[in-house]
C-alpha cells in the first residue's frame, strides 16, 4: 500500500489551497457528513468491518429492528436495542472533525452581512454534531436522532428529548458484552402471533405529554421515506440545490 502522505506534505498540495479558497469564498456551504466522521469517535459503522451490520446483526438483528413494520410487533425489543446503541453514543466524545465543522458554521455565520449561509446535513444519529456546539438551526439530522422520541398517539408529534434514566431503568442503559437479545419475541412474530410483551413495558419510554408507552425513536427506518416535517428533507434539498460549495466528510 502507498503510504499516506503527512498531514505538512498536504497543507502544501495545490489541492488543498484550492480547497481552503473555496471554503473561504463559498456563499451557500453545504457540509454532508456520514458514519465516517464518527468512527474517530469510537463509534461503530454500520456497514466498516467492526459495524452493527457486520457484528452487531449476529446479536441484534437490526434488518428486523430498524422497520417500523417490526416496531408494531416487538416494540420493546426495538427499545432495547435503541437504548443500547444511545448509551454508545453518549460514551462517544466529538473528535477534531466535529469541532472543526462548528467551527466553520461560526465563521461562516460571522460574516452574515453578506448573506452566506451554512447548511450541514448528517446521516448520523449520533447527536456528536450538536455537542460539539452544531446549531439546530442550520443543522438537517435527515435520519433523525437517537437522542429523541416521538409519541405515535395522537398527543403530539413533537419531538421529546430521551430522559437519562429517569422514566426507564438505570439498568437499561448499561451496554452489556453480548447482546442480551429476546429470540422468543422474533420467534413469534415471525409465526404471526399477537404481541404478549407487556412484561417489558418498562423498556419504552412514557411520553411526557400524555402519559402513555406508546413513544418511538426519532429514527428514519428502512421502511418510511424522508419528510421535511420530521427529518428536515425538503430544507436539506433546498440547501444542496443552492449552494456553491459541498463538503463531504466520512459518507
């Protein structure tokens, strides 16, 4: 393999001038940011040798979690396999790539006298962006977040923030070795048999509006299409079909 050349050889690439100049000339910047930029972050991928669809779906089966259609069926064991993966992402630290994009949001907003603007559009769920001082306002989480719930009765469909504990067992939010994962739940559901999962109820979250267990993770699933109600869809085209710049990173 071609070894990489250090990060003082780059900075004197004519490539990289040419990519600092547009950056410091863009007036509409869309910056479009993936699983990658978290990895340094000790976050797994999804489809990296080390990711949930490598590893994780030999425990988690997340072909069969990550459906809406499934959620109806087992929507406790969805929970647990959503609280497992957020405790990973609040153990997760923003790293230089997080901050270096807040950092750029700052300084494009700085000179708002001449109308630039800043759009940054993540795939990830991981809510790194924002703790890394992200601002919601110019930020389309387009596959929404895992730090958020929103009820499915017919309460509210605004967007709650997950408690840290408070309406589900501590216990909950400890990452076990292995995947504890409840095969009977899927062996029923795969017969056609009616959900019995009360016993487990504690796994999802009440809604703090109505009371009920009838929230769900403010996740985009394989089997629901994008919308600018939830998911900010339209705001993120908009941003892309204006702008002069695009930077990607880690997708």
């Amino acid at each position: 393999r071609t070894p990489m050349p250090s990060v003082k050889t780059l900075l004197q690439t004519p490539s990289f001038s040419r990519a600092v100049a547009a950056l410091r000339n863009a007036k509409n910047l869309v910056v479009l940011t993936g699983a990658g930029i978290s990895a340094e972050s000790g976050m797994p991928t999804f489809h990296g040798q080390d990711g949930y669809w490598e590893i994780g779906s030999r425990h988690y089966f997340p072909e069969h979690l990550a459906t809406h259609e499934h959620f109806q069926h087992m929507p406790n064991e969805v929970w647990r396999w959503y609280h497992y993966r957020r405790q990973i992402c609040l153990r997760a630290q923003p790293n230089p790539g997080h901050s270096a994009i807040a950092a750029l949001e700052r300084m494009i907003m700085s000179t708002r006298p001449l109308n630039r603007t800043f759009t940054l559009i993540t795939q990830n769920v991981d809510g790194l962006h924002s703790r890394s001082g992200s601002t919601p306002a110019n930020t389309c989480e387009v596959h929404g977040s895992i730090h958020k719930m929103r009820c499915e009765g017919s309460c509210s469909h605004t967007f709650k923030t997950l408690p840290n504990g408070t309406s589900v067992p501590n216990n909950v939010f400890e990452i076990p070795d292995k995947y504890d994962r409840d095969d009977s739940l899927l062996a029923q559901y795969r017969s056609g048999a009616p959900s019995t999962t009360d016993a487990h109820d504690h796994l999802i979250p009440e809604c703090p509006s109505c009371g009920k267990r009838k929230t769900r993770p403010h996740i985009l699933w394989f089997d629901e299409s994008y919308n600018e109600e939830y998911y900010k869809y339209d705001t993120a085209l908009q941003a892309a079909d204006r702008a002069d710049c695009v930077l990607i990173v880690g997708t």
